[in-house]
C-alpha cells in the first residue's frame, strides 16, 4: 500500500520493464525492518518500517542536476542516491525524491525474477519514518486507527490505517506500526502523503494534548535524512545473517515474520554500526528484512549487504520490479488501490481490526461505519456494496482505470460492475494480474467477467489474492 503515481510515472515503468538487458534467474524477496539507533551517549534516533510506496510525480529520467517535481519543489536525495548513481541507474521523480526505476544489470522482469530466487536491496528511504512517544501514545495511535495498538507486543508489528476524521471509514494513509520498548511507536507512512500526514498528526496531536492534558500528552519525532533499505528474498536471511555482528546473540530463525529485534552489521574493515532494529516482513510477499539506519551509516550497511551475498545472491533493485511484486503479493498501493473514499472492510483489510475493536463504540474514527460493514446485511449489518478483487486478464494487460464489467447473457448488454486500480504483466505467473473493485456479489473466486482495455473487451476471471504464494518466515513447520 503506498503513494498515488501519476500516468506519466506509470509510463516510465512499462517503458522500463521493456528495456532488453542480460537475462539473470530471479528471487523472492520480504521484508525486516532494521531500526537504527545512536550509541548510548547520544539521544536516541529512530527508523521507519514502511506501508506499501508508489511512483509520485513525472517520471523523467534523472541523472544529474537539481531536478524538481511538478510544483517547483527541488527533489530530495536518499543517503543512497550517490551510490545509485555509481551502479547507473535510470533515477526519476517518486515521493518528492530522486529514486531508482531500475538498474542496467537486469531488466524489470529479471530483477523482479531475481528478487523472488535469491535477493534484492531496495532503497525505500523516502518512507516517512516517525516515533511516537508519551503516556499517551498507544490511546492516542487508537483514536486515528482501527488497530489494537495498546495490546501489540514489544517488537511486534500491525499493518494499519489512518482513518478520516469525518467519521465515513474513509483511509487517509495506510500505515504500518511497530510497538518498541519504553512505550514508544514506529510509525512508517507514505512518501507522497508527507504533507497530508504531517498535517494530520499535527492537528490530532494537538486537539489530543488539549484534551488530555498532562499524563496523557503525545509526541512525535521524524527520523528525516535516515536511511530505508528493504532486504527481499529467500536469499535474504543468509545474506543478512553473514553481516550481524555475532556479539548481538541474535538468532534470525527466532525472528518470526512481524517482528523485530535489535542488532549491530558488520562494515567495512572492523567497524560495526550502531544499533539497528530489524522487523520481517515483505511488500512483496517473500521473506526478508528492512533496515532503518542513520545518514552517516547507510551506504556502507548497504554496502556491507551486496558485498556478503555477492552479485549471484544479492543486487540493487528499482521501484519498477518493486512494484511488479507487490502486486502479485496482492499488496494494495495508496492513492490507487486506496484512498479516501475506500474503507478498510471494502478493500479487504478487514483482519487489521481486532475483535476487541469491532464495536462502533471503539473510539476510532470511522467506528461506527466500520462496524456495520463488518456485518453482512443478510445478517443485520450494512455490510459493502464493492469489494476489492484480483483478476486475472486474457490478451493485453488491463491498466489503472480500466472498467470492469458484467459478461452479458445472449443479446443482453453488459453491466459495469467495477474499475481496475492496478494492473500488470506477472513475471512469475506468464499472465496478465489486476486487482480492482467490483459490486459485492460478483467478487467470489471464479466469477467470469469482461474488462475494457483500450477499447477491446477482454476476458477476464476473478481471482483470489496473493496471485503468488507469500513465504513469510513463520517459524519451522
């Protein structure tokens, strides 16, 4: 679940998945959050996990230069940008940053098959990495989202949503929150939704604070300049563990998928990093690991990881095979798959809302509306007139915007039952993927339906989601 992407950023990434380079076999890829701090004698500083991201402003090939997004803003740089630079890869505009698309080594599809055979680092640097402090930060995380937050577990994670203030269900962001110990929260949310987040939790901070007053306040502190890398593939655990200093104790297989622990990586030489917070999980539905690290540490952490699994196990990969695999992952993208009209329930999410908290009394925004739709009408509830569906498309690939419609009896006209919000080729299945929404009864598996692509009606079949099997690391069966 990420950031929109505009429709010329979208032509950038067909345009590279087109680009012929030398064939390299393919990985899986998953994700482990490493949240860095500071040695003990300076203040404690803090990473993000990141939510699902997305291609933002036009995407122009960027080399060089201060380039600037549509609005004249000048683009930021990740602490990776240099190193980008020195591996030659096709920068563009996404999230108000210089980002990688792809690298001349592999094309889109072989870094996408890499990823799911061995292992990929993806710099999501451009997340927007916070923390939320004070005795009132679990009631606080509460009243914007659905999730359970008081009951998560040290290290442990939950994806999320924060939820409109109008009280309709609608999702401002989606989020992913992590409980750390001393009563502080890792809140990793949407690079393109900087401004429209940090507006948000400024203003509910502020009415929370006059509300509650003192024994209750809330801060928050973003982590701006460190470094997001995200480890993806069945690879991805050895690599990563050649690199732990051993001094840490930490054993990877203990680390199941959703957790987190502190650990030190080996550099370059004999130095090793500060502390880093490691969480498993994965946008793309493989194994592995992100790692938040401080500015002045994240290219040699980054460097340390190519050098330990070398170019045969492990290389850089752009936001264009990034995006390939987290929809096969069945992964939502914000401002696409996503947004301020959809609720939690309509896109499935459902699951992220504890039973506890299914009440329209919980005290989160949009209770009430998420209540009823929990509940099927047949069963008393409001339920939801549209559901979020894969599908899976004969012919040409059917794109965002694309309409889904009902395939006609003999002589009948067709019904339009839904629109397709993310769509593509899928390297790993040889099909055309899509994921969109439908009206609720036309959203079970197996459902026949047409799709609209550029003209032509196409076929197409509703499908269950992930597309590919996730391998989350889930400990030994």
């Amino acid at each position: 679940m990420r950031t929109a992407r505009t429709s010329a950023a979208r032509s950038a990434i067909q345009t590279a998945r087109r680009i012929p380079t030398t064939a390299h076999t393919a990985t899986s890829s998953c994700t482990i959050l490493l949240l860095s701090r500071r040695l003990a004698s300076t203040p404690l500083l803090r990473p993000a996990f990141h939510p699902l991201t997305t291609l933002q402003p036009t995407l122009t090939a960027v080399r060089h230069g201060s380039s600037s997004t549509s609005s004249g803003t000048p683009l930021a740089k990740t602490p990776l940008y240099d190193l980008h630079l020195a591996h030659s890869a096709k920068m563009v505009p996404f999230g108000g940053f210089h980002m990688p698309v792809q690298y001349p080594s592999l094309s889109v599809s072989a870094s996408h098959v890499f990823t799911r055979e061995h292992a990929s680092i993806f710099d999501v640097s451009h997340m927007v990495q916070r923390i939320f402090s004070g005795p009132g930060a679990a009631a606080f995380l509460e009243r914007v989202t659905p999730s359970g937050v008081a009951a998560l577990g040290v290290h442990k994670s939950t994806l999320s949503c924060l939820m409109g203030t109008d009280g309709k269900g609608g999702i401002v962001d989606d989020t992913i929150i992590t409980r750390l110990p001393d009563e502080e929260f890792y809140v990793v949310t949407n690079a393109a939704c900087r401004d429209k987040d940090d507006g948000y939790f400024e203003g509910e901070m502020q009415k929370w604070n006059g509300e509650k007053g003192e024994g209750m306040e809330v801060r928050q502190e973003q982590l701006d300049g460190w470094g997001l890398v995200a480890l993806q593939g069945p690879e991805a655990v050895e690599v990563l563990g050649r690199c732990l200093d051993q001094g840490t104790g930490v054993d990877l297989k203990k680390v199941l998928f959703g957790q987190s622990v502190y650990a030190r990586v080996k550099m370059q030489g004999m130095e090793v990093s500060s502390e880093l917070l490691i969480s498993r999980g994965g946008y793309t539905g493989e194994d592995g690991f992100e790692i938040s690290i401080p500015p002045e540490e994240t290219v040699a952490v980054t460097e340390a990881l190519l050098a330990a699994g070398g170019k045969e196990r492990v290389q850089l990969a752009g936001l264009g095979a990034r995006d390939s695999l987290r929809l096969e992952a069945g992964m939502c993208l914000y401002g696409h798959d996503l947004d301020e009209s959809t609720t939690p329930v309509e896109a499935g999410l459902g699951w992220i809302i504890p039973k506890e908290r299914r009440t329209a009394d919980s005290g989160y925004y949009g209770a009430g509306v998420l209540a009823g739709q929990l509940v099927l009408r047949s069963k008393g509830g409001t339920g939801v007139r549209r559901r979020r569906v894969g599908l899976v498309v004969e012919g040409a690939p059917a794109r965002e915007g694309a309409e889904i419609v009902s395939r006609p009896e003999e002589g009948g006209e067709p019904v339009k039952l839904g629109t397709v919000t993310s769509g593509c080729p899928s390297p790993t299945l040889g099909k055309n993927i899509a994921m969109g929404y439908v009206k609720d009864g036309f959203h079970k598996a197996g459902t026949e339906v047409d799709v609209v692509v550029r003209g032509r009606v196409r076929k197409a079949v509703v499908t269950k989601m992930p597309f590919v099997p996730t391998k989350y690391w889930k400990g030994d069966v």
